[in-house]
C-alpha cells in the first residue's frame, strides 16, 4: 500500500528530498517564493509538488503531481533541480533528472497556469494530476487531470500521502 514500504523508501536517493526544498528559493512578488517536495509512495508511484510560501505565513501547497510507471522504474539516479526566475522568466520549474527520464513541473508567476511534462494546463482545471507511464518516454506518457483538492500543507508529513489519506478514491485513479 502507498507510504508503507520502508524498505522501498530507504532505497531511493532520488525522493527523500524532503517536504520543502528551500535551498534555492525563487522570488515571485514581495515576500513571495516558491519551494518544491517530492516523495515515494510505492513501487511504482512518485509524486512531485509545488508550493508557493507567502513571508509570515504557512506554505500553501499549489500542485500535486502523482508519477506511475511499471514497477520500479524510479530506482535509478536521479538529480533534483529547481529553477527559473519567476520575475524575468515567469515560471519557475522544479526538474527530477535521470539518464533517460525526465519528471518536470512547473508554475508561473501569476500562479494560474502550470506546465507538466511540458504540457500547459490551468489551475482552474485542477491542482492534482497524474502522469501514467511516465517510464516509457513522452510519447507514450499520459497526462491527466485528477480534479481540485485541499493540499494540506505538513512540515512533518509528505502533501502526496496527505492528500491520499484524504482521497482515497485517488489511489484507485492512480493504478
């Protein structure tokens, strides 16, 4: 079941990044950024977000990006990367790079448009998506949005298995 392989867990370098990220924070307005998680939940689920941190108050979760692929494909090297200047570019990015895959998601300044695997879609369309196949390459990955939810945000607790944990529905959305 989802979060409770530890072995799994302890395995992948790639994922245990942490809740937030927030050695390179990128600035969208005063007192605004952006900080980034990701978290393994099975053998073949990870999950990627974003959040935006307003100064004085809590993060406020603005995607969720749940990854699927056959079993064990996210146990390779992987490498974290987080960029774009919100002010000049309009978009920051949060990358997981392997050797031959590439999991991306990415917001703009205006936090209404998002972009996954490179495909653009509106918040408005929905704040949790899922990628099928996402082992297999762009051309045959799916992308599809899973509806709006509340992101609770947690400094102890990944958003990924909150959100499960609240929805379960999703889990099924997800095989």
């Amino acid at each position: 079941t989802f979060g409770k392989n530890s072995a799994m867990k302890t395995k992948i370098l790639l994922l245990v990044i942490a809740t937030l990220f927030p050695l390179r924070v990128l600035v969208a307005s005063e007192g605004a950024a952006f900080g980034v998680g990701a978290y393994p939940l099975s053998p073949t689920t990870v999950s990627m977000w974003l959040l935006r941190t307003d100064s004085g108050s809590k993060p406020l979760p603005m995607l969720l990006v749940y990854f699927t692929g056959t079993p064990g494909w996210h146990n390779r090297g992987w490498q974290s990367k987080f960029d774009g200047n919100i002010k000049e570019e309009g978009r920051a990015s949060y990358r997981l790079i392997s050797q031959d895959v590439i999991l991306e998601i990415a917001i703009a300044a205006d936090n209404k448009t998002v972009w996954i695997q490179g495909k653009e879609f509106k918040l408005e369309q929905g704040n949790v998506y899922a990628v099928k196949n996402a082992d297999k390459g762009s051309a045959k990955e799916q992308v599809e949005a899973l509806g709006s939810f509340e992101l609770p945000y947690s400094s102890g607790r990944p958003l990924a298995l909150l959100v499960l944990q609240n929805h379960p529905e999703l889990a099924e959305k997800l095989k």
